[in-house]
C-alpha cells in the first residue's frame, strides 16, 4: 500500500500476491511495479534486439520480452542474454521446442500457454525445463487468440471467457507443481480488458502482469492505456506492466512510467509540471517544454519541475516543486529552488539555467541519499557487532563473589 498520512486520499491498497522472480527483478508480493517492453527487431539479429533492449533497460525498463519464432532466434537469444542488464522474456508460441531452448539460453521467463503446446508430455518437458533453469512462466491470454471451445461456449470474447482460460492453464502448471508463473489476459477493448483482470484478480493470487493489447499508435495507444491500466492500478491490481504501442519500444517504457509517476506508485527521472499556455505567457511553453524534456532525459532521479507561463499558477504550482520557473513578463521570469522564490531570470537564460539548476538539485538529492545509506549501513554494522559481543541467551553466569 502506498501511503500518504498528509494526503490520505492518494493512497492506493494493492492488492496481495504472490512474488515470483522473474531473473533478478521480483514481481508480486508487495515489490514495485515493474515495467517491460518489447523489441520489434528480427529476434535472430543479434546487434539490433541487443541495441533496442539496451535503449529499453536506458529509459527505464525492468524486463524486456523478446519473440523467439524459429531456431535462429533461440540461438540468437544466448548472446543476447549474455550482454542484456536486464531480464529476457522469451515469446514462445505453439513450439514447445522454443520454450526449452530458451530456457537453456538463459531467458528469465518463458511467455506461453501451456494448453496451446500439445501433448501433456511437451508440457511436463517445458515446465522441468523451466524449473530446471530457474525460468517463470508468464501465462499470457489474449482476447484475439482464446481456444476454440471457449469462443463456440461463450459465443465471442468475454470476460468470463478469458479468465476461465487463464484458470484452465494455471491448473495445469500446478499439476506439475509449478508455481512460479504470472498471468495476463489484455484485450484491445478497454472495457473487457479491465472486466477481465478485476474478475481475475479475484480468482487467484498469482502476480499479474497488465496491459491493453494493441493499442493502437503513439497517441491513440497512450491514451487507451493510461484509462485501462491506470483505473485498474489505482484499483490496486498489477504488478507488471506493458504498454503495447506501435511505436519505438523506448516510447512504451515512457510511457509506462509516466502512468505509474501519475498515481505515485514509482518515481524516476524529471516530472515537469506545465501549463498549456495561452495569451498570458511571458515565453514560449510549449517549445521549453519540449526542449527541456529532451535535455533532461538523462536525469533518473526522482524529482519535479514546474514550468508555467504567467504568474496566475505559476508561484502556487513552483511552491510544489523541486524547481520552478514562473514568466513574469517583460522578457524575465522567476526561479524558485525547494518550494521558495530565488531569484530572476532572463528567458534568454532560461534553458540553460534549468537545466543545471535541476542537474544540480539531482546531485544533491543522490549526495543526500548515499550519506544516508552510509549512515543506515553503520549503524546497521554496530548493531551486528553489539549482538555478536553479548552473551549467548542461557549461558552459565558464575555465583556473585566467585566459584564456591
């Protein structure tokens, strides 16, 4: 749960799961909220998958799935493994084969349908292989590929459809006495995409990995994810998640965070607060802002930025925030440092100056951070030794005035 005593309601109760370990990253049980992408390379090319997962894991991605459809792409997948800072997921349809060669190259997970793989043999062979290499498995079903006997059951894709497929294959991984798997069920449609995982959510406690499935462009699907996801994390439900654009695999990992940002369930990097502009403005809002989120992109501390184009908002908003700059007109504006008002500024100056004000607030803020976890390090050390120094609980302590 995310708890804020001051504003009580921002909080967000999440709700309780399982952990599952998805390499190093856990997902479930109470850990942050991780976010994934996927490339869009051919998985065989092993120099353009590695580029796009090392511009992922840059702009913040915890895990990266990768499709692994032939052989080429399995043995592709170790090198990419090899040099990855960051989780692989392996994308396995249908081919059973895929799913043990990935697990042998070191994927951390296997995405897969273990009713869609064939005999009950081929499964018990991915799940030993699975639990062999330390893999999870992420259970994954889709409103767009849901078995045959569900869709002449229900008639079309469904909430009740989709959940009971998902039970139909975490029954059989527990058979095999598996447990370390997670669960999705995304639609395109915003609306049977959230039915499905509120009705899930209910049904199991296995981790549950969110969202909206083709959702369309860089624009279109932002916007239908941020509704669908966020209404479902705000609800407390999720603990991973993949916006699903067609776009640069960078742009969903943006994405992502700025939902997650928004409802305060992960911090990272600059979160500019601006106007939209309008006649007031004493500088151009739109082209700052622009320039200022490309310039700051390097910048992973979590910290906040208001950029406001007249003094209506502007002070109220820079009192907020880590820096502010507030047009006051006649070409200056004013810099508030730590919620106070600092000094004036020239709008020929603007962009530079926020630019180091902010990297400079960041330094401050990570300097702060290390000399606390010294702090919490040595102290947690002299607690070791404390306890180390004093007497085993039970020992023989000799009578007053010595042995008799």
């Amino acid at each position: 749960m995310t708890h804020n005593p001051i504003r009580p309601w921002r909080d967000i109760e999440r709700r309780p799961s399982r952990r599952v370990m998805v390499g190093d990253v856990p997902i479930g049980g109470g850990a942050p909220i991780a976010v994934q992408t996927m490339t869009n390379t051919d998985s065989s090319d092993v120099r353009a998958t590695l580029a796009q997962v090392l511009a992922a894991a840059e702009a913040g991605a915890d895990i990266v799935r990768i499709s692994i459809p032939d052989e080429a792409a399995s043995r592709a997948l170790r090198e990419i493994v090899a040099e990855s800072p960051v989780p692989i997921v392996a994308d396995i349809h249908f081919h059973y084969r895929r799913a043990l060669e990935a697990a042998e190259a070191g994927a951390a997970c296997l995405r897969i349908n273990p009713g869609n793989i064939g005999r009950p043999e081929r499964v018990q062979e991915v799940v030993a292989a699975a639990r062999a290499h330390g893999c999870a498995i992420r259970i994954g079903v889709n409103a767009g590929s849901l078995e045959r006997h569900l869709l002449e059951k229900y008639a079309e894709p469904c909430p009740e459809a989709m959940v009971e497929s998902a039970l139909d294959h975490i029954r059989i991984l527990e058979d095999h006495d598996f447990h370390d798997y997670k669960v999705s069920v995304k639609a395109s449609d915003v609306f049977l995409t959230a039915a499905a995982y509120q009705a899930l959510a209910e049904a199991t406690d296995a981790p549950l990995h969110l969202g909206i499935t083709e959702a369309g462009s860089l624009n279109a699907g932002t916007v239908k994810s941020a509704i669908g996801l966020g209404s479902l994390l705000w609800a407390g439900i999720g603990d991973t998640i993949r916006v699903s654009l067609s776009a640069d695999p960078v742009e969903e990992v943006r994405v992502g965070y700025e939902i997650l940002k928004s409802l305060g369930l992960r911090h990272r990097g600059v979160n500019i607060i601006s106007c939209p502009s309008c006649a007031r403005q004493g500088f151009d809002v739109i082209k700052v802002v622009e320039q200022l989120e490309e310039r700051l992109a390097h910048v992973k501390t979590p910290m906040s930025l208001s950029v406001i184009g007249c003094v209506v908002n502007g002070p109220g908003e820079a009192l907020m925030t880590d820096v502010g700059f507030t047009g006051g007109g006649a070409g200056h504006g004013m810099v508030y440092l730590g919620g106070r008002q600092s000094h004036k500024l020239s709008n020929d100056e603007m962009l530079d100056h926020i630019v180091g004000q902010v990297e400079a607030e960041a330094a401050r803020i990570e300097a702060a951070r290390a000399r606390a976890a010294e702090t919490e390090a040595a102290t947690a050390a002299g607690t070791a030794a404390e306890t180390a120094a004093e007497p085993a609980t039970g020992a023989a302590v000799p009578p007053a005035g010595g042995a008799r």
